[in-house]
C-alpha cells in the first residue's frame, strides 16, 4: 500500500488505532430498515471490508425500545471475541427516544444510568468511547463531562466524546476531562463545523463527521461538474469521491458513513483507497469557496 493510502486508512482515538471510516448504525434500526439479520450483514460487510469502528447510540432504535441498535452490535460482537481485531465501539448517552420524541437528559445521574444500560445492552465490561450525545440546555456541560471522568475512572468507559457542540463547550468540556473525540457534522457540502474540526486537529483530538454524504443527492449541479468529473476519472460513484475528500481534508476527521445494504458498507470501506490528486482536490476545494 503505498504511503498516502496508509495515512488515509489511519486515524486514532487516543492511543488506538482505528481505519480511516467508522461505520454509522443508526439507520438499520429505524422502523424502515429495522431488520436485525439485515443490520447483523451490513455490519459483517463492513468489518469484512476494513472499518474497524461501529457508531451507535442509545437513541438508535425503533419506537419498539431502547437501546435496539446496540443489541444489534452485541450480536456482532458475540461471535467476533476471539478476533484480535474487534472493532471499537462508540456509544451515546443523555439522548434518549421515547415514542416519536427525542428528549435530552444530561444529567450525571441520567448519564450513569445510560452508559451502565449501555454496558448491558453491549454486552461488554467496557465501553470504547463513550459521547455526550448532545448538550443539555439545563445541565452545565462540566458537570455532564465530569459524569463521564468518573465514570471513565470507574473502568465503565475507555475515551470520552462529546458531539453536537461548538467551539466554547468543546472548551468547558476539555477544562473538565480528556476529551479524545468530538462527534458533529460535516461533509463537502456543509464545512460550518471547521472551526471545531481545526481546533480537534491542533490538539489531537478525533472529529468523526456524521452524516458525512449529506446534500450529494440534491447536488445535481455539482454532479454533473467537478464532483461528477473526478468520479468520472476514476471510474467510481461520486459518493467515494466525497468521502475520500474528507479523508483529505484533515487526519483527525473520520467519517462516519451510514448503510443499510452488505455492498454499501463495501463500497465505502474503498473510500480509504481512493487517492485524490493535489489537482483534484484543489478543485473540489473551489466547491467549498
């Protein structure tokens, strides 16, 4: 593998190592793609395929219960655990579904009760990573942090994240625990969080970008221009093309890419492949300006 391949297929939370993409579990355990023996296929193509990182939340589940999507990944799990490569799992707390809402509950005591049903859901001791979902308007977001570094302290969790924040709470949580990732948005479409993702890539701290394709579908202009030419050139969907941007565009980013099919999962562990000329990536740049 040549040099620059290997930089892509690389990135760490903390001192571990993991492949340049994480993929997204959320959407096998919406109501529309809740079929766990298709979930448990998706997720096997994608270990298969090189990602060696699983996202996932308490939040992800059907209006049936929660934690749904987690018990998906225990599955996985539970016949990999002779695998010297099993893959790091990210989970989520504070952010919980109940019916068709979704509130927000960041209380340390709330955040206990999350990680520790996390911990039974998974099925494991400890948990990779563990994110602040969101940060809760009525809960200082020190004190939801300093939840999780004493839970961290406690062996219940390995790495701290915290996701969908800005620039001051990224500040105020790193005053209160090591924060070794930062989960928000992020995609060629949608560079507002740079400023987050700069300050992540200053101090070694991973930025996984959610939702990294969003907007390619109703980019029908760019498609058929700059996007659509270097997909052209390389003889790959556009899709690629944008996540191998990413990967470019800084070594602390990982994207976290979503699927609901086996060859998807495929299709976008290639990303990690995919090396972009200086050329091409200058041009895409000029679709950001």
């Amino acid at each position: 593998m040549e040099r620059s391949a290997m930089a892509r297929s690389h990135r760490v939370v903390g001192a571990v190592g993991v492949g340049g993409l994480a993929l997204g579990c959320a959407a096998l355990s919406l109501e529309h793609h809740a079929d766990p023996t298709r979930g448990r296929a998706v997720i096997e193509a994608a270990l298969d395929a090189g990602i060696r990182m699983l996202d996932t939340a308490a939040a992800y589940t059907s209006a049936a219960g929660p934690n749904e999507n987690e018990r998906l990944i225990r599955d996985v799990l539970a016949a990999r655990r002779s695998d010297a490569a099993r893959p790091l799992v990210a989970t989520k707390g504070g952010h919980l579904r109940q019916g068709d809402e979704f509130p927000i509950d960041a209380r340390p005591e709330s955040l206990r009760r999350d990680c520790e049903a996390s911990l039974s859901e998974l099925g494991i001791e400890q948990i990779d990573l563990y994110f602040l979902h969101w940060p809760d308007p009525e809960v200082p977001i020190e004190e939801s942090v300093g939840a999780l570094d004493d839970l961290r302290r406690e062996g219940k969790i390995a790495h701290i994240g915290v996701s969908n924040i800005g620039l001051d709470e990224l500040a105020a949580a790193r005053r209160t625990a090591t924060i070794e990732a930062v989960q928000n948005h992020y995609s060629l479409f949608d560079v507002s969080g740079q400023p987050v993702l700069d300050q992540c890539a200053e101090a070694g701290i991973a930025f996984l970008a959610y939702s990294p394709l969003r907007g390619l579908a109703q980019a029908e202009p760019v498609l058929s221009g700059s996007l659509g030419r270097v997909a052209g050139v390389h003889g790959v969907h556009a899709a690629l093309v944008a996540l191998a941007w990413l990967l470019a565009r800084s070594p602390a980013l990982i994207p976290v890419v979503g699927a609901t099919r086996p060859e998807t999962a495929r299709d976008a562990a290639a990303a990690s492949q995919l090396n972009l000329s200086a050329d091409e990536l200058a041009e895409l740049n000029c679709l950001i300006a």
